[in-house]
C-alpha cells in the first residue's frame, strides 16, 4: 500500500504497529485453531455405516462473517447422541473441533454456525471438513471428507491457473489475470532453475481491485494502511493490486517477492526453522522483476557512514526503527547478490536447500559456502570497499520480536500455528513513499 507525500518519520509509528501485531500472533495463535486437535483420517467403527446413516452435508461459507455447517443424519439402531464438527484449511497441520446444535435422536438436524470474525481464515483457501457421530449403542461413523473453496463471495472472481499457481481477480481485463500468473510462474521458474528452490504444494494468489476492498477483507481492526498479507503454510498471497497504468510495475514488484518466501517456505519446511531472516528477504528482494530503487541509495550511505549492520543481526528480526530495517533489506539483497557473484547460483542453493536438512546457520554456510556468519559478513564488507564501523555507531532502535513469525536466532523449535502476518512495512520503498507489505507463516521470518 502506498503513502504518496510521507515522509519516513511519519511512517515510523505505522512500522512499529506492523511490528507489534507480529509479535501478538506469534505469541498467541488465532482464535480458529486455539486448543485444536490434530488433522487425522476419518474413521467409521464396524457396523457404523449400518446404524448410522448421513442423509445430507452442506457448508455455506458467508465471508468474512460466518460459515454455517448442516447436517442431517438418521440412527437406524438406537438414539445418535454425539455429533462434533471438524475443519482446517486443507493445507493446515491442526484441525479444529466445533461443537453443533442439535437435539439427540433418531433423526438429528445439526448445525455449526461458525463466527468467522472471532475465527478469522483469509480468503483464497480451500477448507475440508467431517462429522463425527456416535449413537446410544457406541456406535461411531466419521463421514468422508467434504471439501469448499473459502472464497470473498462479495466479488465476481474469475480465475488463472498454471502450474501450482492459481489466481483469484475480479478487476481488470483477462490480460490483467494472466499477467500476475505469469509473473509468479516466471517466479517461479527462476528460483528452480537458478537455485533448486521448488515446492509442488499449491499456491492461491487472491488479488483484490483495490486498497479498500482488500481492507473490507482483514480481521475486524486491523490496520488501515495493510497493504496485503500472506500465509506460506497456507499457500497463500492476498493483496490489493489496482488495475492501471502502474499495475505492471506492481506485479513485478510484489507476485515475485512473495512467491519467493512461498516457494522457499515449502523448499525448506521442518519443524526446527528455515533460512535466517536475512537470506529469505535477500532471495526475495533478489527475485523481483522491478526493484527497490533507494536499497542501492542506503547501502552506499551506510557503507560511506560505517554503519552497516552487522549479517549476524539479521538472522533473526530486523530492527523496529524504520530507517534501519530497510537497510536491513538494502543488505539482505546485497549479502545475496555478492554469494551469487563470489561462490556461483549453484552455492547459493546449496545453502538454501539445505535448510531443510534442519542445519544451524553456521553449520549451513559451512557447508555451502566453507564460512560462518562471521566469515560471511567479513568477506561481504571486504567486497564493498567498507572501511570499518564509525566509532560509537550502534543498531538503533529495540529489536522487533515478531517481525514476522518469530524464529529464533540458534534455530530453535518453530511455534506451529497458522498466523497472518500482513505484507508490510519493512522495506519495499514505492515511487513516493513506503509499500507496506510482509508475509507470515509457520517458524518463518517474514
């Protein structure tokens, strides 16, 4: 989302919310998947499907308010006396548990009117759901998984599909459609040919045709300037892309970015951690067809002033002030590109996909590129001319800790929860102001 006319100091209060909101969802996991029980195949009991017997299944989904679940089921040898709800967004590791109205009896009407403003899931995902049913007699029948498209039913959708690539648009021409799949397929594309980099999981790209339609699409009080929100774990990208003559630049500039952090996510899923946050950033802002013009600006400032950032610091969350945290994208891309140009596309995927053998980031670059952290941040300086940091010059600002979805720095056990975290605010500097956007997922940096 674009700030025409602000200057950086307005947006400073606008980062640390952004930041903040991070460091809520980490720390307590949305209200749809609280206390859920794990996803497991349904399961009918001997005779179940005797005594027991589904007459009708339905989900009416009425986004973003509410999906209302039916039933209708019949006892044919005693009383049904249990029925539970099952749900989760079909690319999810937790199921969540509902409990329906309804009267016990040979023959039940249940219903699960779920509130989606308490239980938000974004637009764009598919959802699988089952009953499970039990009868005076112990009886016990899991109906088979039923399956929707969880979609804004507020617009007209059409759709693209190529590959694991599937958009969602309503605004604009075919050619508007098509050319955000191209993109991220050409996103795709590179990363795998370049890098090994792939995933073969499913990816949605829900494009809004504006700001405020996209805005009517959040959890009830979310902030006014998000700019879009993604969810790697879910296979999901949801922003808001207005058709237009500066709608090309945009989609080169954000279908890449985030296309990156998806494919990169499901390259290195486990449960450990993935890549530091500086390496997902850096391929990401690597990726984009049309750059960030004022990362080159910074870094050459930070470079002249002896105040970059040390590599290490950016393993993790980069830092709440803004100045510095786009400089932490600045050298994210130009730690990147000086491992492309220095060791060769073949090493830097080797780094990157070895991720997902659960390795700490020193032993990763160790193994790829035959240095540390440190070794890694010296050479880097050395190639840039750097002359030292500036006496007294410090990493301004707290660190954020949850920018993104909180991982931390040694690599430690990632917390396992579907959270949203919007496409904001660190970095990718547009033609007048800040593009706030970011991504979330499961033990990811966003």
């Amino acid at each position: 989302m674009r700030h025409g006319g602000r200057g950086r100091a307005a947006l400073r209060p606008l980062l640390a919310l952004t930041l903040c909101l991070g460091a809520l969802l980490l720390a307590r996991p949305p209200a749809a998947f609280a206390g859920a029980a794990p996803a497991r195949a349904p399961q009918a009991a001997p005779g179940a499907a005797d005594a027991i017997a589904v007459t009708a299944s339905a989900a009416k989904p009425e986004f973003p308010k509410s999906i209302t679940f039916t039933l209708t089921a019949r006892g044919t040898a005693a009383d049904i006396v249990k029925v539970q709800l099952f749900y989760r967004p079909v690319a999810a590791a937790i199921t969540e548990l509902a409990a329906p109205d309804f009267t016990p009896g040979r023959e039940v009407t249940a219903t699960a009117a779920i509130d989606m403003t308490e239980h938000y899931l974004p637009p764009g995902i598919d959802v699988q759901y089952y009953w499970s049913l039990t009868d005076a007699a112990g009886n016990h029948l899991d109906t088979a998984p039923q399956q929707f498209l969880y979609q804004d039913q507020r617009f007209p959708w059409r759709t693209k599909q190529g590959g694991q690539v599937t958009v969602y648009y309503y605004s604009g021409n075919d050619d508007f459609g098509q050319d955000i799949l191209d993109t991220a397929l050409r996103a795709a594309d590179r990363l795998g040919h370049s890098f090994g980099v792939a995933g073969n999981r499913p990816i949605h790209i829900v494009v809004y045709g504006n700001n405020r339609d996209f805005a009517s699409s959040l959890p009830p009080n979310s902030a006014e300037w998000i700019g879009g929100q993604a969810h790697p774990d879910l296979g999901l990208i949801v922003t808001g892309i207005q058709p237009g003559s500066g709608a090309a630049a945009e989609i080169r500039r954000v279908i890449p970015h985030e296309m990156s952090h998806q494919l990169l996510y499901q390259a290195t899923d486990n449960p450990y951690g993935g890549p530091p946050h500086w390496l997902d950033e850096g391929l990401a802002v690597y990726n984009q067809e049309t750059p960030d013009s004022e990362f080159s600006t910074m870094l050459q400032q930070a470079i002249r002033n002896g105040t970059l950032i040390p590599v290490r610091a950016l393993n993790s969350n980069f830092p709440l002030d803004p100045d510095q945290a786009l400089l932490s994208y600045a050298e994210s891309l130009s730690v990147v590109q000086f491992i492309v140009k220095t060791y060769g596309d073949a090493k830097l995927g080797q780094l990157l996909t070895s991720f997902k053998d659960e390795l700490s980031y020193d032993e990763a670059l160790q193994a790829a590129l035959g240095v540390d952290t440190d070794g890694l941040d010296r050479a880097w300086k050395a190639s840039l001319g750097y002359k030292g940091d500036r006496a007294g010059a410090t990493l301004d600002g707290p660190r954020a800790p949850g920018d993104g979805i909180g991982r931390a720095a040694n690599n430690g056990p990632a917390t396992l929860a579907t959270i949203a975290i919007p496409i904001a605010a660190l970095a990718l500097i547009a033609a007048g102001g800040l593009a706030l956007r970011r991504r979330g997922g499961v033990g990811r940096g966003a």
